[in-house]
C-alpha cells in the first residue's frame, strides 16, 4: 500500500481553493478533514486535483 510520509502530508492540503483544509490518509487516499474530498495516490503520490478527486462518502 502507498504510504506518504508524515512530513510530506504535515505540508499537503486540499487543493480546492475555499478549502485549504489538512488531508489525513486513508488505505491508498487523501481525505480532506474539512470538505470530505478524496484524492488518490499514484506511486507513492498524492493526486490532488480538485476535478479528479472523489466526492465525500455519503454517510
Ligand atoms: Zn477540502
């Protein structure tokens, strides 16, 4: 499974602009702790663009 390193994700936040909020991982996603986007990893990297990024689980 991917892994981004802590120092990497402590500088990472969601790319969507009125966002901005800190993204924690999930299994092989980014999710944003504000808006709920998902953002997947690519070879150890997190793809974070706002059109390809997963809508927040409904829940
Ligand atoms: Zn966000």
């Amino acid at each position: 499974m991917p892994s981004i390193s802590p120092e990497l994700l402590a500088i990472l936040v969601c790319p969507v602009t009125e966002c901005h909020g800190a993204l924690e991982q999930h299994d092989e996603r980014l999710v944003c702790v504000r808006c709920g986007r998902r953002y997947r990893i690519e070879e150890g990297w997190p793809v974070l663009i706002p059109e390809e990024a997963e809508p927040p689980e409904e829940s």
